[in-house]
C-alpha cells in the first residue's frame, strides 16, 4: 500500500475512532516522483500522528511479548 495515500487515511480512521497506532515502517512504500519522495512524506507524517513507528522486528518482538 502507499503509505502516504492508504496507510495514512487508514491511521488516521483508526485513531479518530480511538485506537492507538503503531505503523511498522519498513512494511509500507511510498512512490518516488519528480515532485518529492511519498515514503519520505509518509515517515514525517507517522511520527507527528502515529502512537508510534517500529521497524518489523520490532512488531514482531511486541506482538511475540503480549501473546
């Protein structure tokens, strides 16, 4: 998905409806364009909106940790 276009409507919806978010950074993209870089746009908007940002590992560890 492009994580500046769905991820992020996707986030957004969740958190309106009051769950706390945690976007796994490195299993989303964004499209490179003459104008600028979507993933790049897409990391600076997770971390001012997001619960938080975790690489997969990460994910995969808490998810492991809270079963």
């Amino acid at each position: 998905m492009s994580a500046n276009l769905c991820v992020e409507s996707h986030m957004r919806e969740l958190l309106e409806t009051g769950f706390e978010v945690a976007v796994v950074r490195d299993a989303t993209a964004g499209a490179k364009v003459p104008e600028g870089d979507g993933y790049l746009a897409a990391l600076i908007n997770f971390r001012m909106i997001a619960n938080a940002v975790w690489w997969t590992d990460e994910a995969v560890t808490r998810i492991d940790q809270s079963a």
